[in-house]
C-alpha cells in the first residue's frame, strides 16, 4: 500500500503493485496532478488472517469479497479516505461510492480479479 501526490509540471510515472505478487508491476500510469492511495489487506493481519482494518459498522474486522483498492482523487487525505472506504465497503458497494465521489480505482478481489 502507499499514498502518492503529484503537483507541478511533470507527469510521474506510477507503478500500480500487484497485490498478490508485490515484486510485479501490473502496469503503470503517469500522474500528473492529485493524489493516489492504495489500502490492502493482504500485507498486515491481526491472526487467523483477520483484518487489520475495523468495519466501524460492525466494529469487526473487513472480511467482504475484495482484498485491495487503489484510489485516484484530487488530494491524497480524499484518495486515502476512499480506498480504506472502498475496502470496508466492499466491490459493489465501493464501486457506486467511486462513482459518487468522481473518483477512480482499480479493486482487487479475493477471487483475484480486478475491477
């Protein structure tokens, strides 16, 4: 995971992590203004390969159908916001808040397919 801001004139190239091989890039994108956050719960667990992250609804830990989000947005506090949401949330339900929000992300999903 990680949280990126670009400002300026330069485009900065970005490599999006694999989340289930992190030693690969799945690709990259070039950011020029704003932020992009990725949350996952793939590197830190609380045992039993429970989530570090808390569903603050259910005060338990996120145990839905993704495993990592990556969230482009306008600043970097919005994009982490979202991606930690979108996680919680989950894919169907963290997708219509991307729409919501105008904002854009690639989620990864427990069965290995991006959305």
């Amino acid at each position: 995971g990680g949280d990126l801001r670009a400002a300026g004139d330069l485009a900065w190239p970005i490599g999006l992590e694999n989340p289930w091989q992190p030693e690969s890039c799945l690709g990259t994108f070039y950011l020029h203004e704003g932020a992009v956050a990725t949350s996952s719960l793939l590197v830190r667990s609380r045992g039993q390969g429970r989530s570090h992250l808390i569903d603050p609804r259910t005060a338990v830990p996120v145990d839905n159908d993704l495993v990592a989000a990556s969230v482009r947005a306008d600043t970097a506090l919005e994009a982490e916001g979202l991606a930690k949401a979108t996680l919680i949330l989950g894919g169907d339900q963290g997708r219509a808040l991307l729409r919501e929000k105008s904002a854009r992300g690639i989620l990864f999903g427990k069965d290995g397919r991006m959305r």
